[in-house]
C-alpha cells in the first residue's frame, strides 16, 4: 500500500484538517493508499507557495527551466514501467496503453524543453516619427490547473510542461481518484531539481480546492480538463476576477463511414478510437454514423473484432480492456444502454465477464448496439465507455447535419477515398480536430482543442506555450 502526501513548496505534507482519503484499484476495488484529503485551506498555503516561487521562476533563463524540463522527460522515459504500474493499478487501463500514455507525456515534456526558447515577440512599424513600437511575452503568473482521471498523467504533464515552459508556476489539484499519478510527477520534478513552490498539489475536496483557486486575486489563469458541467461552473467561478481560462471539456464525436471507405481501416480506426483507456477519453468515436450500403459488411468485421477483446486487470499483459473508473461510471451508461433498448434498439454483440464482475463491479461489457429511432439519449451523450452505438445513414448532408447537431465540437472522424467529399465535410464540420482515414490526433506536435462547449483554448503543438504567455505592448517616443 503506497502511503504518499500533498505536494506543497518542494515538501510533501499532510492536510492541516488532518483528514484522509483511500484511493482504489478498480479491477479489484481494494484499497491501494491512504492519501491526505486537502480543503481550501491547503489550496491557500500550496497558492502562496507558488506567489513566493513565481518572481524567481518567471526571471530564469528560459534555457535554464528547459534542462530542468529535458531532465524530466528524461526521468519519465527511464521510470516508465514503474510509472505505468502505478497508472494501471489506480486508473485501470491496460499496461500497454498506460506505457503510451508514459511516452506522449515525455514527449510534451520534450517539446516543451524546445519550445520555451522560442517565444518571441514582434516589432511593429511607428504610428508617428521617433517612436519605437513593439510587443513582448511575459507569463501569465500563477496557473490554477484542475486535471481528470481518464489520463492522470498526460493530462497533468500537458498542460504542466507548457506553463513551465512559458515561466508560470502551477497549483495543481488532480482527480481525487487518480492522486498517485500526480505525486509520481512531483517526484520526478522534485529529482530534476525544480525549485520549491514552482509546481504543488493538492487535493481532497474538489469543490473547496476549486474556490479557493477561482476565487484568489494571485491566480492569474484556470486551466481544467474535465466535464463540461465543471467547465462552465469554473468559468462562471472565473468571471468574478477576471481569470484567462484554458478549457478541455467533453465530447460527442461522430464517426462517420462512407460507402466507398476502406471498410477494414474503418474497423481498425474505430476499435483503436472507440477502446481507448476502455472508451473513457473525450476524443473517441461516440456516434457512429455507417452508410446503409456497408453497413452489414461493417457490422460483421466489428463483430469479429469485439469478440477478439479480453478484458480484466489491466496489469495483465494480455489483456486489452481493464475496468471502467468506478460503479457510478458503468451505471450511468447502463442507463444510456437501458434508453436506448427503451427506442427500438437492439443489442447486436455483448461480451461475457463474469469472472471480471466477481472481483470488481466496475467493469462493463464491451458491446455492439445498433440505434433504430433518432433521439436516444446515447447520441447526445458523451457514453465514456466500451459501447459502439451504431446509427446508419444514406445522405452525405443528411449525416454532416447530424454530426453537428450536438453543443459538443472537439473531434470527428470520417472514412472516405473521395477527395471532393473530404474537403467539404473538412470545411464543414463544426469540430477542433477533425481525422480523415486515421484517429490518431493526440501528438506534442499539433495542438488539441475544442470548439462550442467542448472547451476554449488549445494544448500542446505550436499553440500550448501561447497559452500561458500575455503579450505585452510597449511604445517608446
Ligand atoms: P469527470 O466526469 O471526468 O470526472 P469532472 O469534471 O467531474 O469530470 O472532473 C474533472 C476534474 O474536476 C477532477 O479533478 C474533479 O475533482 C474536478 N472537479 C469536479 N467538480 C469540481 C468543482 N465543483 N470545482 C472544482 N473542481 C471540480
């Protein structure tokens, strides 16, 4: 059992209310630590922390807080199978996916190293003779950062690398239920010699944790990723002193197949889409949009693959599909299954895990369903979970309305071979990121983002460090 603290001003401390937190292992619900339970008060010392460290932090050369970045990212990629134990056992995922999640973490690390010394600014042609005009960045200050559990560890290092980078300190309160990931990184910045109050952690109570940073003057920025609930409920938080926010909220992607895909890429692209971290991640294929004409050869190779899919403890090197994060996460998408079945649906493959249910009620079946009627609550819902919710249809407008159709817009995917239907459905659809033939789209080098209530504001890629930096106008005469 891992005993671990909160992270405050390069030392690891108790809670001052003294109250403590179990965080556990959904493939077995057992208990595997004992962790302090943080409240507002301990946000205010871990903010002050960060008051004392920014002055400092913010003058370093930016070549200096680079090595410490590099040595970081050298440091992840050296502790990768230790760091991705601790990731399975307290989040679930499958070791392999957890090792991928080590190494996109340690490449942002990487990038960010790089990018930190090339934030420029611009000279700008005089308004009237004898004047000298120019702009320059400067850090945005002390960054709130409130991050999920569905990737604990690239969720904190992405926006963590780049508000470092720039020259900002952070408080950071990760998901109660992911809380070693985030003591692991502390670790590793502390070995690198990140100097004191430069990054702290709290965490506990979310809602006090979260006041205590939207209502303090010194906070300059909010950056959360989370559900769109909290987002805006955040933003609201935010207004009343005028904080920047950086928002990456939820999603509804639609995954849309055309009658002259690639059926088999097709099929691979959403397994790899929709099984991610068991479909619990914001970007993956939520609405599956099959053309009539391919339809049952589709359904037929999904049903193929499905029935390929083990599912357990994530440890296991077999295994491709471990638990959902916890019970209430299953029972909310039995629920959206339950509605769905309610308008006509129909089951159409369902995995057996009962061996899987006798050591953990957080694990859900992997499951092909096949929507008859329009206006299922699984179509509106984002359903964070290993169920492929299928819809067919016969018109290329027909399918870009029902796409766009939703308040989310952060990622959809699209098979076709037809490069005039590629541009226009490009230039249509109302999404951040839009893959055609591919579902790759997380990388350091592209910037991630939603549009409408999927979020504000990109991360990683050429944009992430922009994040972080004001500019800052001068006029000389
Ligand atoms: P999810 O459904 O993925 O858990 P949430 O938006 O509930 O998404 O959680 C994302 C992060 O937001 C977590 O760290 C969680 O503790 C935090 N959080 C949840 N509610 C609040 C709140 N009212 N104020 C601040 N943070 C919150």
């Amino acid at each position: 059992m891992y005993t671990r603290s909160l992270f405050i001003n390069n030392q690891w401390v108790d809670s001052i209310s003294g109250k403590t937190m179990a965080v556990y292992n959904p493939a077995e619900m057992s208990i595997i630590a004992k962790v302090p339970y943080a409240d507002d008060q301990d946000a205010r010392l871990a903010i002050k922390a960060a008051e004392i460290a920014f002055p400092k932090w913010s003058a370093t050369l930016p070549k200096e807080r680079s090595k410490i970045l590099r040595k970081m990212y050298e440091l992840i990629l050296a502790k990768k199978e230790p760091l991705a134990k601790i990731l399975v056992v307290e989040q679930g995922k499958a070791i392999n996916e957890a090792r991928a999640e080590i190494e996109y973490s340690a490449s942002l690390l990487e990038w960010f190293a790089e990018e930190g010394k090339r934030i420029y600014g611009d000279i700008v042609p005089s308004v009237k003779l004898g004047q000298r005009l120019f702009t320059f960045k400067q850090p945005i200050g002390i960054v709130g950062a409130i991050t999920p559990w569905n990737f604990p560890v690239a969720m904190i290092i992405r926006k963590l690398a780049s508000a470092l980078a720039a020259g900002c300190v952070m408080v950071l309160k990760p998901s109660e239920e992911t809380p070693l990931s985030a003591i692991a990184i502390a670790e590793i910045a502390l070995e690198a010699g990140l100097p004191a109050g430069v990054l702290n952690i709290v965490f506990g109570d979310a809602i006090k944790i979260g006041q205590a940073l939207t209502s303090s003057d010194s906070v300059r920025m909010v950056t959360f990723t989370g559900s769109t609930r909290v987002g805006k409920l955040l933003m609201q938080e935010c207004a009343k002193t005028v904080k920047k926010v950086s928002l990456e909220l939820g999603g509804n992607a639609p995954f849309i197949v055309f009658e002259d895909a690639d059926i088999d890429k097709a099929v691979e692209g959403l397994i790899a889409s929709k099984l991610r971290n068991g479909g619990q991640s914001c970007i993956c294929a939520n609405r599956i949009y099959l053309h009539q004409q391919i339809q049952d050869e589709f359904m037929q190779k999904l049903k193929f693959e499905f029935e390929k899919i083990t599912v357990g403890n994530g440890l296991d090197e077999t295994v491709r599909l471990g638990p959902l994060i916890n019970k209430q996460a299953v029972e909310k998408i039995e629920g959206l299954i339950r509605d769905s079945l309610a308008k006509g649906a129909e089951i159409v493959y369902q995995a057996s895990i009962d061996e899987q249910k006798k050591q953990s009620n957080c694990f859900l079946a992997p499951q092909i369903l096949i929507n008859a009627g329009a206006d299922t609550q699984i179509e509106k819902t984002e359903i964070f979970g290993p169920v492929a919710s299928i819809f067919n249809f016969t018109d290329e407008n027909e399918v870009i309305k029902r796409a766009n159709a939703t308040n989310y817009g952060l990622a959809g995917y699209v098979f076709t071979k037809d490069m005039q239907r590629i541009w226009r459905l490009l230039e249509q659809l109302e999404y951040g990121m839009v893959a055609i033939n591919d579902v790759a789209l997380s990388s350091e080098m592209t910037s991630f983002g939603g549009v409408k209530e999927s979020g504000i504001g990109r991360e990683g890629g050429k944009l992430g460090i922009h994040e972080y930096l004001e500019d800052k106008f001068i006029a000389i005469a």
